[in-house]
C-alpha cells in the first residue's frame, strides 16, 4: 500500500542547488492527500453547506446598487448608455443570487425532510423489531 502511494505522488527535485551541473538531483516523493467530505465539514464548519446564507446578503446588496445605477442612468435620459446597461446587469444579477438562494434554500429543506423520513422509519423499524 505505501508503495503504491509513492508510485501515485508528485515528483519534485530534492534540491535545486546544482540545476546547470552534470549531476542530476535525486527526486523526492511528494504525496497529496485526498480530503474528503467529511474532513471538508470538519475544516469549513459546515460553511459548504450554507450556501443561501452567503448569496442573500450579496444578493441584496447587488440588487440595490442595480436599482440605484438604474434609476441614475433613466433619471438622465441615457437609455441604451453603458451606464443604464451596466444598471440592468447589476439588477439582474442580483435578481439570479436572490433566486438561486431561494433555490438552494428549498433543497437544503426537502433534503432536511427526506433525512427525517428516514431517521423515523429507522426508529420505528427498531421499535418494531425490539416488541416482537
């Protein structure tokens, strides 16, 4: 098993000192772990998970700065300027991250749902077994 965890690594030379020389430096094995979801949880705080709560504040936030460019750019009559363009981009920007929060929102809650179904069958598949 090691061996085959060296095989796998990144190759890089041990030391660069004698680059222009005849000698060739030897190669060290460098391994990269692979991290998994568990030890991403664990690192993150459960932060990966929480992605509606990231988008809404900067949802809102693009979507008034969106707003206010728009209503400053059709407030001087420059429709179809770079500025009333950029308005409409930053309006709908903020439109797709209050969406997509909306999204991630509603799937966040029917996976908490489906978690629950399956824990109360697990409880009442024991319950059952344990009374006959």
């Amino acid at each position: 098993m090691p061996e085959e965890a060296n095989e796998d690594g990144m190759r890089t030379p041990a030391t660069a000192e004698k680059a222009n020389g005849p000698e060739r430096p030897a190669a060290a094995t460098v391994n990269i772990p692979l991290v998994n979801e568990v030890q991403l949880t664990a690192a993150t705080g459960g932060a990966e998970l929480s992605c509606y709560r990231c988008t809404v504040p900067f949802g809102v936030v693009v979507l008034i700065a969106g707003i206010v460019v728009t209503a400053v750019a059709y407030s001087f009559n420059s429709h179809g300027s770079t500025i009333s363009y950029f308005g409409l981009v930053l309006l709908s920007a903020g439109l797709v991250l209050l969406a997509s929060s909306v999204v991630c929102w509603k799937m966040r809650l029917e996976r908490k749902k489906e978690r629950r179904r399956e824990s109360q069958t697990a409880l009442v598949a024991n319950q059952r077994s344990i009374f006959t």
